[in-house]
C-alpha cells in the first residue's frame, strides 16, 4: 500500500486554503489517514455486504440451498 491517494473533492467550502492544507495532509500521511478511517470503512462494506447477501438470500428458497 505505497501509493495510497484519497480525491474527496472540496472538504472545506469557501476556504481553499484550509481545504488544500487538509489535503495536503492526507496525502502526505495516507497510511495514518487510511489507519484512522479503517474501522469506518470496514463497517460500511460489512453492512453493504449484509445488505446484498439479505437480497439474493431472500430471493433463493432454502429448500434449493439445503438439502433434507
């Protein structure tokens, strides 16, 4: 994970200096930036993932899935 880059776009609106500062710092630390967003991430794709597992679950009988 050498070339992590983050694009948000505009974090701070009506201050661009403050907004490429932030930016700035992300990308000069995006393993400590990627570290500190983690347990974020990891449970929005565990959700996400639940989310789509439910829908195609729901749509397959379990008589189909399991045998007797």
């Amino acid at each position: 994970m050498k070339n992590i880059r983050f694009d948000f776009g505009v974090l701070i609106k009506g201050n661009p200096q403050i907004d490429n500062a932030l930016h700035r710092i992300i990308d000069d630390n995006p393993l400590e930036f990627f570290e500190v967003m983690r347990p974020s991430c990891e449970a929005l794709w565990a959700t996400a993932a639940l989310k789509m597992m439910n829908v195609v679950f729901t749509q397959i009988p379990l008589h189909k899935l399991f045998k007797d």
